[in-house]
C-alpha cells in the first residue's frame, strides 16, 4: 500500500471535514424523520449525493479501513434488506437501519476527522520548530566554524 503524503492526506480531510461539519449541523433532519415522514426522500437524497464525495476523499486520504467500515455498516446491510426481506412493512423499517447507520458513521467520521486534522497541524508545527532549531543550529556551527578559522594558527 502507498502511503499518501501529510499534505494531500490534510487536504482531503479538510474538504470532508468542511462538508461533515455543515451536514451534520443539519443532523436535525433525524429528528425530523420523525415528525414529518415526507422528509425521508430529501435525507435519503442528501446521504446518496454525499456517499460518492465522502468515499473519494477517503480514499484520497489513504482511509481504506473507513471505507472498508462504510461498506460492511451502510452498503451490506442496505443490499441484505433488499435481497432476504419480502415483507413491504418490515423491509420500510429495516431499510431505515442503513440510513440511520450513515448518519452516525458520519457523525463519527466527522470527530475522527477533526481529531486528525488537529493532529496533523501539530505534526506540521511540530516539524516547523524542528527544522527551524536545526537551521538556528547550522547558522552557529557556520559561525563558530568562521571564528575558528580566524584564529590565527600557534605553533608549539
């Protein structure tokens, strides 16, 4: 496997974080579901637009386990449902699991995102201060080295 480098890996996540971060502002659409079933189109509509570019920057990201947890949480159950389950009646109450399953893999996809987000700024800045202690190191080794060859040469 690739490894995929800090900063494609940051940008990515912070394109899904910043989508994360508004879409589930508005996970009062569950609630919704509840009180007004005529929303369960527009939340099923909302989660099959945003499966296609939540995959894309997870893979991009290098997030193969997640997508590999999306698959077996959201995909598997949804195509069971559809494959074993006859009853009309059962099959509308389970075929609401997956939808309520994306919401809360999005949910916890968006605290694992920021939770790496933060992290990788601290790696940046982390590296920053390190690169900035060697280059302050160089310019004193350079300097003592230059006083060093100033200093007239003694003779024993």
């Amino acid at each position: 496997m690739h490894t995929i480098p800090l900063a494609a890996e940051k940008y990515h996540l912070q394109k899904l974080a910043k989508v994360l971060n508004y879409q589930l502002s508005s996970s009062i659409l569950i609630p919704i579901l509840l009180i007004a079933p005529l929303s369960l189109p527009i939340i099923r509509i909302v989660a099959i637009i945003f499966t296609p570019f939540m995959l894309y920057h997870l893979y991009q990201s290098g997030k193969v386990k997640w997508i590999a947890g999306f698959v077996i949480a959201i995909i598997l159950p949804a195509i069971l449902v559809e494959l074993f389950v006859k009853g009309p009646l059962f099959r509308g109450i389970l075929n609401l699991m997956p939808l309520a399953a994306f919401y809360i893999y999005a949910l916890a996809l968006k605290m694992f995102i920021n939770e790496r987000i933060e992290a990788l700024k601290a790696r940046e800045e982390y590296e920053r201060i390190k690169s900035a202690k060697k280059l302050e190191l160089d310019v004193w080794q350079n300097q003592f080295d230059q006083k060093q060859a100033d200093l007239p040469d003694e003779k024993l």
